[in-house]
C-alpha cells in the first residue's frame, strides 16, 4: 500500500482482555517495528521484526505481550489479560534497510 | 544504553521567527532521524541524517556524529509547523531499532 496501515484506529477494552492490533506495513518494507507511546512522552520501542523473524523483542514490557509478522508483511501485537497501565497509543513502522522510517496514525488503546 | 536528550523541552514562536533544536547522544550511531508529530499524533520523517547537513525547504538538519550531536533548524516558522519534533538514534548492529528523545514541544502562534 501506499502507507503503513494500522487497525483499529481506537479500540477501548475492559480490564482482563485480550486485544490485537494490526500493522499492515509499506509493500517490499522488510523491517517493521511496534512502538508505544503514553500520554506526553516520548515513544517507546517494543520489539522489530526483519522479514518474520523477531531478533529484537527486549521491550516488551511483560509476557503478557506478543507479536508476530506473516508473509513478511502483516504484524500483530497481542496484549493478554490487558490492564490499565497498558493504555496508551501503539505505533507502527515500517522501513526499507533501516532508512527513513515511515508509521502509521497508531491504535489508541484505553483499558477501562 | 543510549541516551539521547533533546532541548529545549518546550519552545513558543512567533509567526515567522526562526529556532534551532538541539539533539544529544552519548555513543557511536549509525542512523539518526529527525520526525514531527503534528497535533492528530500522527509521526513524519523529515530527515535521516546520521552525519553531515541536509535541507528540505524551510528546514534543515545537521549532524556532527564525532561530536555527538545534531541539530535541527526551522526557518521563516508557520503555525503548521506547531507539535513535537523528536530525534531517533540507532546503534550499531541493533538492526534499525530507534531510540527516542523525549521532544521538543513547539507552538507557533499567528
């Protein structure tokens, strides 16, 4: 596609939830990246993904996160058992050997 | 790890006026970028510039990677150009992961 395109645009859930959150990256991007961002601050690294594998998972926060990439394109970030804390806008990259970053308009998550 | 430290934290312009950002880091990068994140929250690439001095219009970016920093200047400021600028940095063979400053929260009024 002509952008990276992230799904839902809001999504608010109870606490104790399961959510998912699709990226649909940039076509022929092989780098793909989950970022989260809380009100006021700065972005957040999660995890990267070159191709489908994972070599970089360091910031997820807890094993209640997880996220996997298909057919080197689209990425889903799962968080189990959401809590408050999780809220927060999730923000997707995509990027061709590293140059120039391009994200999506994010998913805006608020546990409730 | 990595520090990056962006200043100032909050700057209000003047229609019109000019304003330099200034972005720090404490180690060798290989990638660093400047973005813009307008007021809908949605993030923009304005320049990757791991070293030397780019220009796009308005604005342009320079790094001294020897020296560990790189700046970001805004000429001629408009209203458009209010929201959060942040620098990113990578280290080497960490695959293109950025770090983040914390910003720099611009407002031009009219």
């Amino acid at each position: 596609g002509a952008g990276v395109s992230q799904s839902p645009s809001n999504k608010v859930t109870e606490k104790g939830k399961d959510v998912e959150l699709r990226c649909d990256p940039i076509s022929g991007h092989t780098a793909l990246y989950w970022y989260r961002q809380s009100l006021g601050q700065g972005l957040e690294f999660l995890i990267y993904f070159q191709g489908n594998s994972a070599p970089d998972k360091s910031g997820l926060p807890s094993d209640r996160f997880s996220a996997e990439r298909t057919g080197g394109s689209v990425s889903t970030l799962t968080i189990q058992r959401t809590q408050q804390e999780d809220s927060a806008v999730y923000l997707c990259a995509s990027s061709h050997d590293s140059y120039g970053y391009t994200f999506g308009s994010g998913t805006r998550l608020t546990v409730v | 790890g990595i520090q990056v430290e962006q200043s100032p934290p909050d700057l209000i312009l003047q229609e019109g006026a000019n304003s330099t950002l200034r972005c720090n880091f404490s180690d060798s990068v290989n990638n660093l970028q400047w973005f813009h994140q307008n007021p809908w929250g949605q993030l923009i690439n304005l320049f990757y510039i791991p070293s030397g001095t780019k220009q796009n219009g308005r604005l342009s970016a320079t790094t001294v990677a020897t020296e560990r920093y790189s700046l970001l200047y805004i000429s001629s400021s408009q209203t458009t150009d209010s929201g959060v600028y942040f620098c990113a940095v990578s280290l080497y063979n960490q695959g293109g992961k950025l770090i983040f400053g914390q910003g720099t929260e611009l407002s031009v009024k009219p």
